[in-house]
C-alpha cells in the first residue's frame, strides 16, 4: 500500500513536469502563430493579446510580396532532401560495420564522431570556404549539400550504429546460412528492420539542414540561390527595426515543412518493427 501511495504522487509530478515542458515548447510557436494574423495596430499595441481581435492575412501577402519565399523554399527543400538522403545512404553502411565489426576502428570511427561535434561553425567554414572554392562550388545549392552532408554524417553514422546492434545478430547468420553475402544480407535482412532507425536520421539531417542559417549565409551570394533562413533576415531593418508582421507570417510558413514531415513519420519512428523477427 506504501509503495502505491508514493508511486502516484510520483507519477503525477512527471505528468505535470512533462506538461510543464511541452508548455515551455509550444508558447513561443503560439505567439508566432498570433503574431503572424495580427494586423498592424495589434502589433503596436501596448497590451498584446493572445489571440488576435481583427485576425489578417495582409502580413503573408505583404511577406510574400516583399522577399521570395517561394523560391527559397524550394531552395530550402532541395539542400535539405539531399543532405538527408546522402547522408543516410553513406551512413548505412558505415553503421553497419562499425556495429558488427567492433574494434580499433570502431573506436576510432566514435572518436571522429565526439571531436566533431564539438567543433564550432567559426574554425571550420574557412576551410570549408577554400575547399569548395577550389572545386567551384561556391554559391551552389550542390556546394552547401555537401557541406550539410559533412556535418551531419558523423551524428548520423553514431545513430544508426545503435539500431544496427539491436538487430539481432541470428537473423544475419541464418542469411549466411542460405547462401547471402554481406551485401545482400545488408539489403534484404537487416535494412528493412532498420526502417525506423533511416527514417529518423533522415530527419534528424532534413531539419538540421532546414534550419540552418550560417553555413548558407557564407556560402550563397546571389539572392536567387539563398535558402529560407536567410531569407528570413531580409525583414529586418538597417537598423535592427523587424518588420514584425510579416516577419512573423514567413517564419510561421517554415516551420510548417518540419511539423508536417515529422507528423507523417511519427508512427514509422516510433513502430516496433522488430517485435516478433526473431522467435524463441
């Protein structure tokens, strides 16, 4: 009976600190949302309110109108889709062996991990600059995939070696058994159950590539090539005076690319696709 009696208050203090967390998370982007269908002298208004008493949409006409946040959407969407699907591609495989082949490699493969990330964008965009410059890439959507897919490999080569080591091992050997290579035992067995693991290292590289702002502030010059975050900058002043409203209204829109992505695959991350793949 103790031991009931202690578990629920317990449990309701993680109810309300998991409550309190998500409000923490979901504030800001409501406020974004409010601001963004606010009209002009809501915005100036001295006591704001949370939801807006003559809702607009001149604040998405007037972003639209101002910047191109078409084409740097599209922009957004071709570095981000092709950072992903490089780095999960290259990712597989070096998961693969690092997870099955434990060793000095292994070691050393989780050592270059560590070390870089910790380095800052500062110490290595120059390096990044002079190498890209050298290839003629500079100011292209193909130079900044590159770049995207340099960084977010290594990460992305650490998360999937973690769901290769929950494949149980049997599965591989009773491909051998049968006849399968390494390769075709990597294609057939054990990618299929490793779905959910791609699945989120893909988006883990898609949203860190939609989000990112200096690399593409560096790298791209001309305005028809920038992407959306730098995009965003535009609406702000000479002086540091934001243009709120549409301000607001542009960065509500790119926000919405990652909701929707992980809202679709939200089930494929969290599915069990390993129950019942091996028998006892």
């Amino acid at each position: 009976m103790t031991g009931a009696r202690t578990r629920g208050p317990a449990r309701a203090g993680q109810y309300l600190a998991l409550l309190a967390y998500l409000a923490f998370l979901a504030l800001p982007f409501l406020w974004l949302v409010s601001t963004a269908f606010k009209p002009a002298r809501e915005l100036g208004s001295l006591h704001p309110t949370w939801i807006p008493e003559d809702p607009t949409l001149a604040n998405f006409r007037q972003a639209f109108d101002e910047q191109p946040l078409l084409q740097a959407a599209a922009n957004s969407l071709f570095a981000a889709l092709g950072a992903a699907l490089i780095a999960v591609t290259v990712a597989t495989p070096m998961a693969y062996v690092m997870a099955r082949r434990r060793g000095r490699l292994s070691a050393a493969a989780t050592g270059w991990v560590v070390v870089s990330q910790a380095f800052p964008f500062v110490l290595v965009i120059i390096p990044l600059f002079l190498v890209l410059k050298n290839l003629h890439l500079i100011n292209t959507l193909t130079g900044l995939v590159l770049v995207y897919v340099t960084w977010s490999l290594p990460f992305a080569v650490w998360m999937l070696t973690g769901y290769v080591r929950a494949v149980p091992a049997e599965l591989e050997e009773a491909a051998a058994v049968d006849g399968a290579g390494r390769l075709r035992t990597l294609c057939s067995v054990t990618a299929p159950l490793l779905a959910p693991g791609i699945v989120a290292t893909a988006l883990f590289a898609f949203i860190t590539a939609w989000n990112e702002f200096f690399f593409a502030l560096v790298l791209l010059k001309t305005p028809e090539k920038q992407t959306l975050p730098v995009v965003l900058t535009h609406f702000l002043g000479a002086e540091g005076v934001a243009d709120l409203g549409p301000l607001a209204a542009a960065a509500f829109l790119a926000t919405l690319p990652s909701l929707v992505v992980f809202a679709l695959i939200q089930k494929r991350i969290t599915g069990g696709m390993l129950a019942g793949a091996v028998k006892s």
